[in-house]
C-alpha cells in the first residue's frame, strides 16, 4: 500500500469515527484482570507466549466497547528480549509477527459479526503495530526518564529497533505506533529507520512526559518535534502513558508546534513506579472523568484518543460514547 492511499485510510476512519477516532485501552491491565500475571521483563509480551488466546480476547473486549484502533501486544515485544529468556531469534521473530496476527484476527472476526446489523455504531478498526521504547525494553524505568546513558547514540537506537520494525512491516498491520518515546534522539533514530527501511505504512510517534511540559529528558516538546515535522514518514504526533490532567496544556502546545494530527492516550493517572515494579498510590481518574475530558480534549484538536496503562474497555466505553454521541 502506498502512503497515499494509506492516509486516505486514516482520514476515512477519522470522518467515519465523527472527527476523532477511538484508541483501545490497557493491554496488560485487561490482561490482569482475567488471571495473566507479569512479574517478568517482557511484561504483557509474557502472554504472546503462554496464552496468545487472552490477548485476543481482550482485543474484542475493547472492539466491543467501541475502539477504532487497536494496539497490538508488541509494546515490550523485542527479539533481544525474548533471547534473554531463552527463546531463539526465529522464535522471536514468530511472536512478534504473532502480535499483529492476534489483533487483526480480533479485527476480523469482530468485523464479520456485526457489519451484517444495519444498527451498529461501529467502524472496522484498523490495527496499530506496537513499537515500546528503548526503555520500555530495559525495563527500569527510562522510558519516564529519557536517561540512556552515554553510550547510547542514534546508530545504537537504530539498531535496537530496526529487526522489530522489519518484522511488524512484514506482518501487515495498517499502522505502526511508536510509544512511550522519552527524549529528541530517539524521536530521531525512529524518523531516520522509517527513512533507512522505506517503510510505506503510517505510522505515529508518541512521547511520554512526566510533567505536563516537556519530554522526560527534560528536552521541550519544540526540539524533539523537528525531525519528526520533516518526515512524510510519520503522519501523527502525540502523547500517551502521561497523566490526564497534563493532555489539555499539551494538545495546546502540540497544535502550536505541527501540523500533524495529534494523538492522546494517557494512563489512569496513577503513578508506576519503574524500578519497584508496583503502582503507587495516586490520583485516579475514573471512567466518568475521561468521558468529560475526552470530549475537552477533542475539541481542542486531538483526532486520536484512547487510553494507556489502568485504563479498561469500561474507560474506552466511556470515550466512545462521548465521542460518537456528540461528533463535530
């Protein structure tokens, strides 16, 4: 598919949707809740695994409540990763090819049994390939520091990343979504490796920040932006795994720095604490707050709006509703 067409399928799913499409919710936090448990570096890609099955009956929980996007359960999904944990490069290679395939049979299956009823509110969904930060892989915390260390350069983060991105290519998912990016050089290794691969899927790049202004580094939101406004490559910029009430002053400042179509998907608000593993206690907004705040947040310009860690096919319930209820 070329770019071309491949932004038509972004636009059209953004006018079917009422002017702003619905994103899913927390993988691993679904996940959790029916049994799965993830004391592991690989997190929620433990499941990939051990049971491909609950992944994708999660994947039509939230179709269900009303998303037009659905991530695919690659975010801490890497090939070294998976070596760490004794698995081969091929068997790595399966899974995160396995990761997409989950999401676009719950796509399709979801798709079949309701395009029939002329009553239904939905859209046929597309699917959003995971690419988890450098961070995310190290599993201590530095997707919400940005910290990598001296030694970590762009070639080191190109390399990190490109056999991942080769293999979600290849998987055919409709877009790929960079999450969770803390800092301006890797926002840069991802541009380049769209470049270097000439990737032809859309594709996102989202940032983390921890407080309401800048990235995690502390680099602003102005510098880490550049290389990403140059690149036809990326066709959306945002904000996700950040807490809800820092979304308003941030859609503000993203619409003043691109003229790409701009993405949210915070968390729940709580607070995850990288090195003890464990959420701390922390304010929490609940389903009935993203309703009200999802309906903010697309009046000021987001296109794209979902939820991140803690939040649930209840919370993306809640989002749908608002949004497609009352489109612009």
């Amino acid at each position: 598919m070329g770019m071309k067409k491949a932004m038509t399928l972004l636009d059209d799913l953004i006018q079917n949707a009422g002017g702003c499409a619905v994103i899913d919710g927390g993988l691993a936090t679904q996940l959790e809740k029916h049994g799965a448990v993830f004391n592991d570096s690989l997190w929620s890609a433990v499941c990939l695994v051990k049971d491909p099955d609950l992944i994708k009956k999660v994947h039509l929980e939230y179709l269900e409540a009303g998303a037009d996007i659905l991530v695919s359960s690659s975010y801490q999904a890497t090939i070294p990763g998976f070596l760490s944990k004794g698995l081969s490069a091929e068997e790595g290679e399966l899974l995160l090819e396995r990761s997409v395939k989950l999401a676009v049979e719950a796509r399709d299956s979801f798709w079949d049994s309701v395009k029939s009823n002329p009553g239904h509110n939905y859209n046929r969904a597309l699917v959003a390939a995971s690419i988890g930060s450098y961070g995310a892989y190290l599993a201590d915390g530095s997707e919400y520091s940005g910290h990598y260390g001296p030694d970590v350069d762009v070639d080191t983060l190109k390399d990190f990343h490109r056999r991942r991105l080769q293999i979600l290519v290849g998987a055919s998912p409709d877009l790929l979504a960079f999450e969770t990016i803390p800092n301006k050089l890797e926002a840069q290794a991802c541009v380049e490796l769209l470049e270097e691969e000439n990737v032809q899927i859309l594709s996102w790049i989202c940032f983390s920040s921890v407080d309401g202004e800048n990235a995690p580094s502390g680099e602003s939101f102005e510098e880490c932006l550049q290389a990403i406004n140059k690149s036809d490559k990326v066709n959306a910029v945002g904000i996700n795994c950040t807490p809800p009430h820092f979304i308003e002053a941030l859609i503000c400042k993203f619409k003043e720095l691109t003229d790409k179509p701009i993405v949210v998907y915070p968390n729940s608000g709580e607070v995850w604490d990288g090195r003890a593993k464990k959420w701390l206690p922390s304010n929490c907004f609940g389903d009935d707050k993203f309703e009200s705040l999802s309906a903010r947040w697309r009046d000021l310009g987001a296109k794209f709006i979902g939820g991140c860690c803690r939040t649930t096919p209840s919370t993306i319930r809640a989002v749908s509703k608002v949004l497609k209820e009352s489109p612009h």
